[in-house]
C-alpha cells in the first residue's frame, strides 16, 4: 500500500541544499526528507546548515514537514556548538515551524547542550519505537557507539543509518560519549535485519550513495571481525 505513497528524498549539504556553504560542501552530510504522498506530511532527518532550503524542497514537492529526526547531536547533522562548530540547523527550524523533534531517550540531554534547545521540547524514544508520517510507518533503532543515543531509521526498504554505519566504514568513537564495544554490537544488530534494506548514510564518503545492506556487509571492513575480540584487535582497542 504505502509504496506509491512513499516520498523519500536523499539531499547532499552544499549541492541540495546549504548552497556555497564551504562547511556543508567539505563535511558532505546527506539530509532526508521522508513521508506520505497522499497526506503531504513529511519529516527532515538531520536539518543542519541550512533548514529553511531543506523545508522549501518539501513545499516545491507539495510536502509539508511535520516533524523532525535525529539520528545524533553533532553540529553537522543538527547544527548547533561543539568541538569548534557553530552551525545553524535544528534551533532555527524550530524558530519558523514549531514540530516534534524525535530524539533517542540517551540523546536528549547531548542534543539539549549542543542546540540550546530545552529537553522538554524534545520527544524521546526507546528502541524500537514508531511513528507514522501519515501511512508511513518509521521503526526507530538505537544503534549506541558513535553517540550515546545515536538511532537508525527502518522503512520500506530503507535504512536511514546516520553515522552508525556507512557504506565503508562506520562512525568515529573518539569523540564525547563514544564506545567503540557499543558500535560494533549496533553494527552486528544491523547486520542481522532482515529483507536486506538499502543503506542510506549520514554522509557521502563511497562512490555511491547508497547500497544494499547485503552489498555493505560483503564490502565494508566493519563486518569482517566475528567476535568482540576481533573488533577490538582490529580497531586499536
């Protein structure tokens, strides 16, 4: 039913939108928009840099956003101050439309301090929450490593995976609140879903932008140690 319906957008910072943005255009984060054709709602997943043009691509396409997903707290996915960042994004959407902010349980307090914004004004979910974008239904997966509270996003054959996992690769750990143990666990739950997903990444750092997530598996290096002590040894730890 929903596969006509479903509108999903993948958007490149500095060519999609944030436009002569030297920041956006370097870091080369993908934004989101996903919803229901038949209702005109939609969701953003990441607004940073520039969220007014990510909200105006939705109303050239007859969307209207509804509400917001965050797949973790850093400035290049949700603008804000970290780490020498100050970059505009979520506390600015918020300033125009006024819609839910759907955040990890454990991400809320990293996201508050970053953004500004209260925690109150955040809605936090558990794994395996859901919501729906009219007959969109979004599966929710906490996927901890990269961030406390870094989530995946489960839908009709797409996951929307953040910086957990990229097509080569995955997320750093080195940063605040990061565990490396914690990621590789997120990548093997990953790993293990079932009706092979395409993989949609938080950032553009493989010749495609996109892949299959049996593609992903067979390819990326993260998949090949097959025990804890392995990844460990692999990655320094």
């Amino acid at each position: 039913m929903t596969e006509n319906r479903l509108y999903f957008r993948q958007l490149l910072a500095g060519r999609d939108f944030a436009l002569g943005d030297p920041i956006a255009t370097q870091m080369r984060n993908f934004a989101y928009l996903i919803g229901d054709r038949e209702t005109g709602d939609c969701v953003v997943v990441d607004p940073a840099y520039a969220a007014q043009d990510l909200i105006d691509v939705a109303a050239e396409d007859g969307m209207n956003v509804s509400g917001v997903l965050v797949t973790h707290h850093h400035p290049d996915h949700i603008g804000g101050s970290m780490l020498g960042f100050n970059l505009k994004g979520l506390a600015e959407l918020l300033e125009t439309t006024q819609v839910a902010v759907h955040v990890n349980e454990n991400e809320k307090p990293w996201v508050a301090r970053v953004t500004g914004i209260a925690e109150s004004e955040l809605t936090g979910h558990s794994h395996r929450d859901k919501i729906s974008v009219g007959a969109i239904e979004i599966e929710l997966l906490h996927t901890p490593g990269h961030t406390p509270g870094s989530q995946c996003f489960l839908l009709d054959g797409h996951l929307v995976a953040g910086d957990t996992l990229f097509l080569d690769g995955c997320g750093r750990t080195d940063f605040p609140g990061g565990d490396s143990d914690e990621i590789y666990r997120s990548l093997q739950n990953l790993a293990a879903l079932e009706n092979d997903p395409v993989v949609f990444p938080g950032h553009w750092y493989s010749p495609a932008p996109s892949a299959k997530l049996s593609e992903v598996r067979g390819s990326n290096y993260v998949f090949r140690p097959k025990s804890l002590a392995d990844w460990r040894a692999m990655m320094g730890g």
